[in-house]
C-alpha cells in the first residue's frame, strides 16, 4: 500500500535495527508498526481471526476460542518471521535452532543432476532450507511469486549475502516463455519452489480439496507445472518450534501424470 520504495526502506531498517542492536530492540520497533497495522486493517483482522476460529475448531489448538488478543499475536509473529526470513537468506540464522527431516531424500534426487518442484505454503519460514547445515553448497532455489516486489526482494537479498542461493522469480501468468525458462532451471539441477495455498487472481485453474473442516479452493498450478517439467515433486513445510523451527519435506510424486479426462481427480 505504500509503495515499494517504502516497502522496501522498511524492510531495510528493521533488519539493521537487528543487526546492530539485537532482537529486543527489533521487537521494540515492530510492535508499534504491527500494532498500527493491525488496528488500521480491519479485512487482514478479520481475516486472521477466521483462520484461527476454524483452526481452533478443526485442531482445537488453544485452551479457549480464539479472541482479539491472539488476532494480536498471529499478526506479531508474522513481523518474527519476517526477520527469520532475511535471517536465513543471508546465512545468519542460527542453524542449530533448525530441525529437518526428509531431506535426504531430495538430495539423492538432486544429485542426479536435475531439479525437482517444491510445493510450499505462506506460513512459517522455509527460507530456512537454504541455510539449513544439512543442504550443501551451490544449492539454487527459485521462488515463484505474484508480486510486484520480486525484484526489489532479490536486490535486498543478493545486499544481504551475494552468495545466496534464493532467487525471487515473478510469474504473472504461465506461458510458453515462462515454462521454457523454468524447464532450463530444472534441466540445470535447480530447484522450482511455489506456493500451492494462493489461489489466482485469474487466468489458471483451482481445485477443491477439504481444509479445517470445510471446502477450499487450491491452485491447480503447481501440479499442473510439475507434470509439464517431468519432474519430481515435493511438499515442504517450516513451522515455529519453540524458539526455532522445524522443517519437513515428503515427496508427493516422481512425476505428476495429469492424463486428459482424469487432470482434475489426480490433481485433488
């Protein structure tokens, strides 16, 4: 909303606040700024309340129903995560406070020589797999995302650490140049990372599939670009673990068969 200069000056001062005079300092900072968008957004309130009353309801998570002050609370861990994310691109989180299960066999399959598709979400801190000890040099990540700020975060990310290996790709819609350009990346041994929980705005194809109880619309994309690389695909998740996280990779397919006639039942 406020301009990508802005965004991206904000981005900036928080993460050298962090930098230079530690994490409590940071939270001293963000709790003003979360505190000020969460007042003045009364869409993204209501918005994370919902998900927390059908999370409570489905996994019955909290001692109680969720109310004003946990809406508070998702929306300051939202500002952490943020600074776990810069973290860990620039090689600076601390390692020991990640664990990280069924990577190997990713690895076994990268080390064939050619990438695979990671299908993630918007929640926790996958970056991390990039600075995970367990990953090894020369490990190249590609993250497809729909917004306008994918050049702004790769000039932020290659300041805080050139050596990264994470690179923001925008994708506005899925064409001929854009699949031969992610094919060239796979064929390169690179990975193709992309959210499978944002529905378009237009143009690709949802599926519906059971969430927290009910009914919800998932992006066809994912499985979609997985079948047309032919390569392997892989579900991935990174979730606060106390005061670190934990990282979880499972392979979906070897390679998504989306056979005309039965494309929507094998993507559900």
């Amino acid at each position: 909303d406020f301009g990508e200069s802005t965004f991206v000056t904000g981005i900036w001062f928080l993460y050298w606040v962090y930098r230079i005079l530690g994490r409590l300092p940071f939270r001293f900072f963000l709790y003003p700024v979360v505190s000020y968008y969460w007042l003045s957004r009364p869409v993204a309130r209501r918005s994370s309340m919902e998900y927390l009353q059908r999370l409570h309801a489905s996994k019955n998570v909290f001692s109680k129903p969720p109310g004003w002050w946990q809406g508070y609370l998702h929306f300051i861990q939202f500002g952490e995560t943020l600074l776990d994310k810069l973290l860990a691109i620039g090689g600076n989180y601390p390692t020991d406070k990640v664990s990280f299960t069924g990577h190997e066999i990713i690895w076994k399959d990268l080390a064939t020589g050619k990438g695979c598709l990671i299908v993630t979400a918007h929640m926790g801190c996958v970056e991390l797999m990039q600075s995970a000890s367990t990953w090894k040099k020369g490990f190249k990540v590609n993250v497809l995302v729909h917004t306008a700020h994918a050049t702004s975060f790769n000039r932020i990310l290659n300041r805080i650490n050139p050596d990264t290996g994470v690179n923001f790709l925008q994708v506005t819609a899925f064409n001929a140049p854009t699949a031969m350009m992610l094919a060239d990346r796979i064929a390169a041994g690179e990975v193709i990372a992309i959210a499978g929980d944002r529905i378009p705005t237009s143009g690709d194809r949802i599926v519906n599939a059971e969430f927290l109880g009910k009914q919800a619309p998932f992006p066809a994309g994912p499985y979609l670009i997985a079948s047309l690389l032919a390569c392997p695909a892989y579900a991935m998740a990174c979730i606060r673990n106390g005061s670190g996280y934990a990282m979880k990779a499972e392979k979906l397919a070897d390679g998504v068969a989306t056979p005309r006639g039965q494309r929507n039942a094998m993507i559900e």
